[in-house]
C-alpha cells in the first residue's frame, strides 16, 4: 500500500493495525497535510447501499470537533478499497507509555480530565465510543490527550443485525475489545454513555497501577472476572495513590452502569475534585520522570526558572488566562466604554507576555452580562484561571474591584479593592496586570516586567477619548461609527500627540471603512500613515505592525514585508487572534495553505468563540480547494450561530464549488438577508445565480451595484464576479482591470479565487498577475 495514491492521499508508511483496519500515515496533496487513513478490511461493507450508509455515518461522526477527539475528515472508495480519512496524531499511544509503568497521580488526573471532556462533547452529540482503551488515546508531544476511533465500533458493525445481541462468547467482532469491556457488553446489551465511562474507569486503572483491571488473556476466564469480580483495589497495588482518585475509578468501573458515574460530566467532576490545585494543567507536557532522574540540581534549576508553567505542585504557573468583561455598577450605561475599556487594557497588557496564552476580547465579552462560573469559562475557553471585576465612578472617584480565580478548582488566587481618582486609572491598571502575574506565579524577566509597567500616554483626558473610539469600533460597525471612532483617536492625538496607540486605533478605522465604504487607494495610505507614526513613536507595538502587514500584504502586494511585520507583531503580542487571522489571509494569497492554517488554529484557541475567527478559518480551507471539510465545519458552525451573514456566505462559495447551485444560492440569499448593506453578499449572490442559470435576476443585481457606484463606493471585483458568472469575459477583464488599479482588497486572492478558475487560460488573466508581481496561474 506504502506509495499508492486514494483519492487526493499519497500513502506514506504503515503506522498501526487492529480489527478495525490496517491504519496509514498520508500525505493530503491539496493541503499539503499528513493524515491518518484507516483501510477498513476488505468486505467490510457488503454493497454500493452499504457504503452510501457508512458514508453517512461517517460525515456525521465528522461533527465531533473538539481538542481532545481526533477530526474525521472523509470517507471514500477507489478500486475496492474503503477507507476512511483522520486527523493526524503525532506522538505516542497511551499503550506505550503506559508499558513503562503507572503514571503519577497528577498525570492521571490530567489525563483523565481530558479523556472525560472528550466524552463529553462525544455524548452531547449523540456518539458513544463503545471500544475506549490506550490503544486508542494517542498523548501529543505538548502533552494534550487525544481519543481516536469515536464511534467507529458500532459503525463497523452497521451491517450486522446480529451485532448488537451477540457476545464475548460468541465472536470476537468489533464491538469492544475484550479486556475493556463493560459488563453490559458482555451480555449484548445496547452500550450507552456510561459504557464509555466503564472503560474510561479501566484506562484510568491501568494508569493509576501499571495493570490491567482484570489480568486474564481473554476468552471466558476473564469474560467470568468482569461479569463478577471485583478488580484488585488500586492502592493495593500503587501505595503512592490517593483514596480520592481510588474512590473514582472505583466508581466508574462498578458492574452496575446505574453506580458508575451517570454522565462523563459527572466523571469530569469526580476527578477535579479528586486532583485538587496540584494536578497537572490539561494540555500542558509533563517532564518524563527519566528527564528529572537524569538531571542534575544546578540544571533542574535552570529548566525551573526558564519557564514558569513547567512549576511543579504549589509554586507551578498557571499560564492561561481569559480576562473577563468588568461589571458597570455606575448608575450610567454611558460608561460602559469606561468598564470595557479597564478590561481592554488588562487583555492588552498580559496579551504581550510571550509564555501566557490570553483569550482575545471577542470571546471574553461573550460573557458580559451574564453570571459568571469560573469552572464553565474554564472549560469552555481551555484556561485556568480568569480574572473578573467591577467597577463603578461616583463623582470623581473610580472604584474598581478585581478577583483572580483557579478555574479548576475555584481557589481565589488574588483579589483586591481600589478607590482612586480618576487620574489614576492608568497606574491603577498596571498594577492590576502586574498582580495578575504575581497570581499566576510567573517569573517574569525584566524585559517583561517593562512591558507591564510601560505606559501609552500620561494624559488621562487623551487615555479616555481613546477608550470611548475604541468602544465605538468594537461595537458600533457602520459607517457612522468608524468615523465617530476616527474623531475620537484624532481627538486623543490633539491632547497627546505622542500617544502611539490613538495612531494604532486610528489605522484600524480606516481599514475598517477600506473596501466597504471608501476605496482602497484613499483608505489604505491612511492606514500606512497613521501605522508608520506609530510605530516612530513607539516601535514595539504590536497592532501598529500588524496595520502595517496588511498594507504591505494586501495592498502593496509585498508578502516580504507583509510577512515580516506581522511575525513581529505577533512576538509582541502572541496572543492577537485577529493578527494571525490576517497573516492566515495573506500567506493564503500566495498558496502557502499549510502555515495558514497553522496560524488560524492557534487564533481559534485564542478567540474560540469568534465566528468571525471560526469562519475565517474555515475560508483558508476554501481556498485550498478542500470543500467537504469547509462544508462541515461551515455546517457545524450555522448549528451555533445561525444568523452570522459571513458562515452562510462562505457556505454559498463552497456549494457553488462542488455543483450544488441551488443550495448556494439559498445560503447567499440568507447571508443578503441578514447584511442588506453588504454589498460583497450581493455580488457573490449575483455570481451564483448566474452559474445557476438565472441569468436575468444576475443582472438586476449587476445593475443595483452600478447603480449604488454612483453614490457609495463598489468594489470593482464584485461587478467583475457577476460578469465572470455570466461568461462575458470583456466586461470581466475590464472591471478587473478597475480593481488592480483600485487595489481592491480581492484582487489580492485572485490567484486562488476559485470562481475565476475558468478563466486562467486567458492571456488577459495571466497579465494581470505578472503586473501583481504574482507567478502566473
């Protein structure tokens, strides 16, 4: 098999095998990605019906997207052979490891956190795993669980009336390996959710002691042990462990399912109350017990000191954080701008600390408004502590109270009161960054330390007009807005005319009115400028590079440069979702998929809860051409959020990508209807109708936008769109040759926009490029 082409994978190497397949290591050539692909053995699937069901399945279990379940990309045939496609896991099996020994308790409890937020969000959606053990949870070099084959057990036996009433006694099929079955299963009784938390208590067991819970081979000794023994008590056998985690293992492998733990909630419960603030952080890589063992004390001091979150037991870092929105107790909703402004701040100053991971604003202000359980956010962003707050101004005094909390085990790692006047606002924030990384135990260098304690402006009157631009670009989108916002940054400016960050502000105004609401030629020079006088004023600040990067990559058609100011703006601030979002874009542009998508997953870990960041993310897959993986995720995201206009728009584009025109002109329809303004819908809704035949209402949207030309700025790229769906290469060519010479903000995909694929031939197309300085199509 090693060097055969299936579909679009190049098989690589052999990397496991079971009675579930023969299991590969591929290389996807249109992502350019490694992947894992199972070959299902041969005669799995008995007919064309067969397979249609599997694939059905299969799409559906493709649902499950979460950190700790590894993704299942694709299902497919080619010359008889069935197989399905996986995310890769790097790293080891949790069978090799644990053929060294039990684990520490702490890595156990780690461990199995992750393996029950696995269930969790497996069970939510339905899907039982039925055959959990070792061999498939896979540990990622950064320590991160990984749970392989969700639900593939009962997939593989979708076929087999008989499957769900047979025994261990009648067949050795796939459904469950022996030494980890659950009683029920046993008897061919249907599995449930607390079938996986039975075995999820026996790969715990097996951690905790080094031993299998039931030490017969297999066959009817050991289908009568777990029938109807007890497993040997796990202190028996591992002294070091505590009573606490015995009590839950214990529990979860009661014969019993109504004494198990009734939900893998509940398992997650169990074990965070049994780790207790010493356990190890989920995802975080442990230091192999042979590293410690072979080092000596001057070097573990050194690798101690060299990185904070590595800390053992009390003193370890807490290196994740999600700074949530403070409360406004001012009688005055106006001042809202004042309370998301200290929150702001706060992001901003803990965001440029190179070892913390902090949630981006979007999905901390989630949570405004509402009642805030830290153990929830903790769950939901992946970070271990969050800072809440509440402020409130009463004449001319700012009274702001501030609490740090262990999300895992709701220790209060810090809190404290200040009544200040309104002068001090700016120190007052300082100080609260700086005890937040006292909180978080981090051992800060001094070049670090001065980051916390620098300061953008000593004026509070400018401080405070830029906070009230900033509230109005965040949340007040229109027009009107950004240039409320653009007011309030020059005001600032006036006050203090060496406030870096008015500038920074500034140049995002205008590149949010760039494209939209002015032309690029009359917004983009702004930007560069007021990005440019930032960064004279203040070289080491990360939003004035990222502005300048886009220029550059989107603009000035200088991925180089783009390129190197948005690496430096993302050492100053490793933690901007937003930076590596636009960075994804550019490097997409120029057909480097692999490293966009690379930068794109790390900002949905930063900003999860963005479907701006979500959507995005899924359109550098678009881009790559990989449209049924863009499809799900597209489909997984309407599911949370139905009325974002971008995840049905983006949706309309891959449905027109792979034939489905009927449907994409439904999805572009809604994404209209739910952005009347935008007129980048409008044009990719006239693109579609054009290629779907409705060739008459493609004009009426092509003469709206001529129309609207005459009074608002249209983006030139978008009549060409209507024109190439229509196949009037002429007018095509002309409004591209409008957009090259606007700039427009598309005309840098052109090389990877698939909806111009059709007219790559043209001599015309290929000119445009090489005047873009692009290689040819």
């Amino acid at each position: 098999m090693t060097g055969r082409i299936l579909g679009h994978y190049r098989v690589l190497e052999q990397i496991g095998a079971g009675g579930m397949g023969l299991v590969y290591r591929a290389r996807d050539t249109h992502l350019e990605r490694d992947v894992a692909l199972k070959v299902l053995p041969a005669g799995t699937l008995a007919d064309q019906a067969a397979r249609q069901r599997f694939r059905r399945e299969a799409l559906s279990l493709s649902r499950l997207n979460h950190p700790n379940i590894a993704t299942i990309h694709d299902f497919d045939s080619q010359e008889g052979v069935d197989f399905l496609v996986m995310e890769y896991i790097a790293g080891a099996g949790l069978n090799e490891r644990l053929a060294r020994g039990a684990l520490p308790e702490a890595e156990v409890v780690a461990f199995g956190r992750q393996l029950a937020e696995a269930l969790v969000a497996a069970h939510r959606h339905g899907v039982v795993h039925r055959d959990l053990k070792p061999h498939n949870i896979r540990v990622t070099e950064d320590g991160r669980l990984k749970v392989l084959d969700f639900g593939l057990a009962r997939l593989l036996a979708i076929d087999d009336p008989e499957a769900s009433t047979r025994t261990i006694l009648d067949t050795q099929g796939p459904v469950g390996t022996p030494p980890y079955m659950a009683p029920e299963q046993l008897r061919g009784r249907p599995a449930d959710a607390r079938t996986d938390i039975y075995q999820a208590g026996a790969a715990l067991y097996e951690m905790a002691t080094g031993q299998r819970s039931f030490g017969e081979a297999r066959g009817p000794l050991l289908a009568e042990a777990i029938l109807n023994r007890q497993p040997a008590p796990p202190r028996e056998i591992n002294k070091a462990l505590s009573a606490g985690l015995e009590r839950v293992i214990l529990k979860a492998l009661s014969k019993d399912p109504r004494n198990r733990q009734q939900s893998a909630r509940d398992l997650l419960t169990d074990l965070e109350r049994a780790g207790g603030p010493g356990a190890w952080a989920a995802g975080r890589r442990p230091i192999p017990q042979r590293a410690l063992a072979a080092t000596g004390s001057a070097a573990l001091a050194v690798l101690l000191l060299a990185g904070g979150w590595w800390l053992l037991g009390p003193g370890r870092s807490l290196a994740s954080l999600a700074v949530l929105p403070f409360t406004n107790d001012s009688a005055d909703p106006d001042l809202d701008y004042l309370s998301d402004g200290i929150t702001d701040s706060i992001i901003d100053s803990v965001s440029s600390l190179p070892r913390m991971k902090v949630i981006s604003r979007y999905s901390a202000f989630k949570y405004k408004g509402h009642q805030i359980d830290p153990r929830r956010v903790g769950r939901e962003l992946n970070v271990r502590a969050v800072l809440t707050g509440r402020m409130a101004l009463r004449a001319d005094q700012l009274q702001v109270s501030a609490e740090l909390v262990d999300t895992r085990d709701l220790r209060r790692l810090w809190g404290e009161s200040y009544s200040r006047g309104v002068a001090e606002i700016i120190p007052m924030q300082q100080e609260i960054a700086g005890r937040i990384s006292e909180g978080l135990r981090l051992r800060l260098t001094g070049e670090e330390r001065a980051r916390l304690a620098r300061r953008d402006t000593e004026d509070t009157e400018a401080y405070q007009l830029y906070l009230r631009g900033r509230h109005l670009l965040l949340n007040e989108y229109e027009y009107e807005g950004v240039r409320k916002a653009i007011a309030l940054f020059e005001q600032a400016i006036g006050v203090d005319p060496r406030y870096a960050r008015a500038y920074a502000g500034l140049a995002e105004a205008y590149y949010g009115l760039s494209n939209i609401y002015i032309s690029p030629t009359e917004a983009m020079p702004r930007v560069k400028a007021a990005a440019l006088e930032a960064l004279r004023l203040d070289p080491d600040l990360g939003e004035a590079h990222a502005a300048l990067g886009t220029v550059k990559a989107s603009y000035e058609l200088d991925l180089a440069g783009g390129e190197s100011e948005f690496r430096r703006a993302i050492d100053l601030n490793p933690n901007s979702a937003s930076t590596r979002v636009y960075f994804a874009l550019a490097l997409c542009s120029y057909r480097r998929f692999q490293e966009s998508i690379e930068q794109v997953t790390r900002a949905r870990e930063l900003d999860p809860l963005s479907p701006f960041v979500r959507t995005y993310g899924v359109f550098t897959v678009y881009l790559a051409g990989h449209y049924e993986q863009a499809q799900r995720e597209l489909l997984q995201q309407i599911e949370l959020d139905p009325d974002y206009y971008l995840t049905h728009a983006f949706l309309g584009l891959v449905y027109e990508q792979t034939g489905r025109y009927a449907e994409a002109v439904e999805e572009l329809r809604t994404a209209s209807r739910l952005d009347v303004k935008n007129q980048e819908a409008l044009a990719q809704l006239g693109h579609a109708l054009a290629i779907a035949g409705e060739a008459g209402e493609a004009r009426e949207i092509l003469e709206r936008l001529e129309r609207l030309g005459a009074s608002q700025y249209v983006s030139p790229y978008n009549v060409a769109l209507i024109y190439a769906g229509l196949g009037n290469s002429d007018k095509l060519f002309e409004w591209l040759e409008k957009a090259y010479k606007e700039r427009s903000e598309w005309m840098y995909h052109l090389r990877v926009d698939p909806r111009l694929r059709p007219y790559q031939a043209d001599p015309r197309f290929n000119a445009i490029l090489r005047r873009m300085g692009f290689p040819p199509a």
